[in-house]
C-alpha cells in the first residue's frame, strides 16, 4: 500500500518509495565499488530490515551470500529499552567474512552497538552498516555507520519494514505515524 491509501493514520510522508529506491541503488554503485574482488555477506536485522534487503540486494550487480539475525529491543511500545536479545542466531561462521550489516533504522543506536561488538568477537575480516535510515538526534551511542540512506527527525516512523505493534511494514513509503494510533 502507498501512504496516500491510508492518509488518516499517518501525518507526514518523510521518503516515498521513488525516494529510496533511488537511494538504494546509488548505494549499491558505492557497496560494489567498495567490495570489488572480496566475497561480501549482508546480515539482515529482522524483521524491519526486510525490505531493505530485498531491493538493496537486487539492486547489487554482483553475487552476495545473506544471512539474517533476529534481536529484540522494543516490545510493543515506540521507545527503545536499550535491552537487547537474539532471537534467531546467525546460520553463518562470520569469521575472516567480510559483513556488511543490513538496517532499516538507527534510532538511540544501541541495538547497533551491540550487533557490532557481538559480530568483532566472532572474528569478522571487516564489519560495516548500512541504514536506511538513521535519526541522528536520538543517538545514545555514536554509530560508525558508512551507508545512510536518510537522516530524518526524532519521529517515530512506520513503513518499509517498519512497524507499529506489527503492523504497516507493508507500507511502500516512509511516513510518521499520527499519534491517534497508537496514544
Ligand atoms: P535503536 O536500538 O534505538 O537504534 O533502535 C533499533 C530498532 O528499533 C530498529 O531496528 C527498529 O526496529 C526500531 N525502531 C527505531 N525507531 C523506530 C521507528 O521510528 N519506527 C519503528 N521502529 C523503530
Ligand atoms: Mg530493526
């Protein structure tokens, strides 16, 4: 569905479909670029990076291996709880891999943090992230964070594979949510 087919619930639409998926393939020209001549594996975070890594690895002209991790950090609310547990584990051995992780959103950035301090114990050759999106206000930790697709307001969005309680991850667009929903 596209944001205008649910206008009601949502308040302002921050990147619209066209948007990222013109993101999307300005960043995979730079991921080629990047990983010329090495074996590249994206871990994806689910499930809101879902549809990320469905187009952005369409979008790479070159064979890639994909992984997927499960961690938890929200619950039903919209507020980080900085509390951070695997749910699916990797099916990978990362180590002497080269991981580019897969991200629809930093917000606070302590998922992140944690994903990336539990992938360098593993012995990974390289770790680097790509975000969708990231809210750069938000932050609690810093992100070393080199593919961004959008930085946006401290909203709380929905859209893309982001959800509210499990729902509008089948939104094309990147919208706020209004706040009739969910208060
Ligand atoms: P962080 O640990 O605060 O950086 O948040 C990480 C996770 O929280 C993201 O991967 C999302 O799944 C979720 N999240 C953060 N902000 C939003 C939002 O605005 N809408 C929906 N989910 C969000
Ligand atoms: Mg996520």
């Amino acid at each position: 569905m596209r944001a205008a087919e649910i206008a009601d619930q949502l308040t302002d639409v921050l990147v619209t479909e066209e948007e990222i998926q013109a993101k999307l393939e300005e960043l995979a020209r730079r991921v080629e670029a990047d990983y010329e001549g090495k074996d590249l594996l994206l871990v994806g975070v689910l499930k809101g990076a879902v549809m990320v890594m469905a187009d952005f690895a369409r979008s790479l002209k070159r064979p890639i291996e994909m992984d997927w991790m499960a961690v938890s950090s929200y619950g039903a609310g919209t507020k980080s709880s900085g509390v951070v547990q695997i749910r699916k584990d990797l099916d990978t051995d990362i180590s002497g891999k080269h991981v580019l992780i897969v991200e629809d959103i930093i917000d606070s950035g302590l998922t992140l943090s944690w994903l990336l301090e539990n992938f360098a114990s593993r012995g990974a050759a390289s770790i680097e992230v790509l975000a969708l999106l990231r809210k750069p206000e938000a932050a609690k930790v810093e992100i070393d964070c080199r593919y961004v697709g959008f930085d946006i307001p401290v909203e709380f969005v929905v859209g893309y594979g982001l959800d509210f309680a499990e729902k509008y991850r089948n939104l094309r667009d990147v919208a706020v949510l209004a706040p009739h929903v969910y208060a």
